[in-house]
C-alpha cells in the first residue's frame, strides 16, 4: 500500500519575456521582422507574456547594451536563435 503523499503548497509567479533581433538588415525597409511574430506566439501559448520587443543592428557595442538593459529589468534567461529563420 503506498503512503500518503504530503500536501505540497506552491506559488505560480508571473513570467515575461523579452524578445531581440538581431540583424542590420531588419532596420531597413526591405525585411520585415516574422521571426520575432512566430516566437510571440509560441512563447505566448506557453502562458509567458512577451512585454518589450527590439531591433539592433550587427555591431557589437549596441546589441550587448540592449542585452544589459533587458538582464536590468530582471530575471531573464537568454537563448541565441540562430538560422534558419522563418521568413
């Protein structure tokens, strides 16, 4: 016979996320930005709400300062996507 298991007590805390894409070519008029629609929505259906979106070009210095201020506006865990993109 098992033994009862405890009752466990937990609290479900909000999570957002922020969303950044990378690429020269994305601040043209030329390309539109799909990839960061298509992981809005899977991010979403995951029950975590996407709160800031940005754009920066290839150069270093801009897109490690985006980076900061996100990691300044709290607990954030970063994945690198990489190609393909869904265009």
């Amino acid at each position: 016979m098992l033994s009862r298991l405890p009752a466990l007590s937990f609290t479900l805390l909000a999570v957002n996320a922020e969303i950044i894409a990378v690429g020269s070519e994305l601040l043209t008029p030329f390309r539109m930005d799909t990839n960061s629609l298509y992981l809005t929505e899977q991010i979403n259906q995951l029950g975590v709400e996407v709160i800031f979106k940005s754009v920066v070009g290839d150069d270093l210095a801009p897109g490690c300062s985006r980076a900061a201020r996100a990691v300044s506006f709290g607990d954030r865990d970063f994945q690198r996507r990489s190609w393909p993109y869904r265009r």
